[in-house]
C-alpha cells in the first residue's frame, strides 16, 4: 500500500515568531476557521526524515523521572517509521487573503513541512484520562504549562 502526502503550507519561525503559511492553492481551505481559537497541526518532522530514524522503535527519553527508553509509541519523539508530529497551537492571528496562521509558538522547526490543520474541539477532552506515573505530575491544562518546571523536567544528557 502506498500513500500520496502533499504539504499544504510550511512553519515559519523568525525573531521569535511563529507562523504558518499556507500554499496559495489552499488559502480557501481557512474560511471560516476563524472562530476557532485552537488548531491541531499535522506537520512532517523532515530533520528526522531518514532510514536510521525511521527503523527506530525505542527512544531515549528525555524527561528525568521517566524510564530511560521507551518505545516510540510510547513517546513524542520525531524519530519513528513515519515522522507526523501533531501540535495544539493557539491562532493568535489569521490572514485569510494570504492564508497565514500567526501562533505564540510550535514546536516545529522553521520550513517544516505543514501537512494539514484541523479544527481543536473540546469534546475531543477525556475527563479521566490517564498517563503513566513518571508524566503524572504535569500540568493538566495547556494554560497551565508556561508556570510548571520544564528546566527541572528535561535531560538534555546526549542529546
């Protein structure tokens, strides 16, 4: 089987802004967007795009209370058999004539790949979800994760 993955735009990161530009083709795809305050980004980890990644199925894990490997299904790394990463940004702009999509931040790379945007619900929120012990402790609400310590939380050992 095989599939046919076309971007529709690209991440632009410059001076400490965020934004995302869409190809002229699909700027009609943003109308009525809008009204949504939060967008879901599919984009393609490109840096990570490579056969060695790509056969990887365990990653070294990067925050200090996990296990120091998991599998990749068990983690966010961009390095697995299909590098789509997805990120919950807020659209703190939209320019619906020159389709671009400014944002506080994403944690894409500057041309990285767009390959599609969706509408955030909250019906997609899960009231008693459950995460393993060593993420536990992190915030539960995206506005609550610029106050906790990400400093003390990440190992940038070998990385």
């Amino acid at each position: 089987m095989e599939f046919r993955i076309k971007p529709i735009g690209f991440i632009k990161v410059q001076d400490g802004q965020y934004s995302l530009h869409l190809h002229e083709e699909y700027v009609t795809g943003l109308k009525h967007i809008e009204g949504f305050s939060h967008l879901q980004i599919i984009w393609w980890a490109h840096l990570s795009d490579d056969p060695e990644a790509r056969s990887r199925n365990l990653a070294k894990n990067l925050f200090k209370n996990a296990p120091d490997e998991v599998g990749v299904f068990a983690s966010r790394t961009p390095e697995r058999p299909n590098p789509l990463m997805l990120s919950t940004i807020k659209a703190e702009g939209i320019d619906l004539k020159k389709g671009i999509i400014t944002m506080p931040f994403i944690d894409a790379e500057n041309g990285t790949p767009v390959l599609d945007i969706k509408p955030y619900f909250p019906v997609e929120r899960i009231r008693n979800s459950k995460t393993p012990q060593w993420y536990d402790h992190w915030p539960k609400w995206a506005e609550d994760a610029h106050r906790f310590d990400w400093k003390n939380e990440i190992s940038f050992d070998g990385l």
